[in-house]
C-alpha cells in the first residue's frame, strides 16, 4: 500500500516526465518531426534534445 507521500512523489515525477516530452515533442524541439530514420543515427539529436529539454525546463522553473 502506497503512502500519501509516496503517491505525492510519484505525481511529481509523472508530471516532470510529461514536461520533458511536451519540450521534446511540441514546444519547439519537435525532435519527432526530424527525417532519421535508423536508430543509431537518432542518438547523438536525442541526447542533445534531453539536455536543451532539460535546461529548458530549467529556465521555467
């Protein structure tokens, strides 16, 4: 059984997951829109996308 806090700290961390697609994904990054196509040639964007994501999540602290 999960306690009030536990299910607190769960909530908080959804919602930074969600944040972190939502830059990823439509508040300017648009890393899905990119034209890769093989996996391996998509890591190194990725990496570089997680970090702007990260920073700029940041910012809007």
């Amino acid at each position: 059984m999960t306690t009030a806090r536990e299910a607190i700290r769960f909530y908080r961390l959804r919602r930074r997951i969600e944040e972190v697609f939502r830059v990823l994904q439509t508040d300017g990054l648009a890393l899905e829109k990119n034209k890769i196509t093989q996996a391996s040639r998509l890591f190194n964007p990725a990496a570089m996308a997680i970090g702007a994501a990260a920073r700029i999540i940041q910012l809007t602290d």
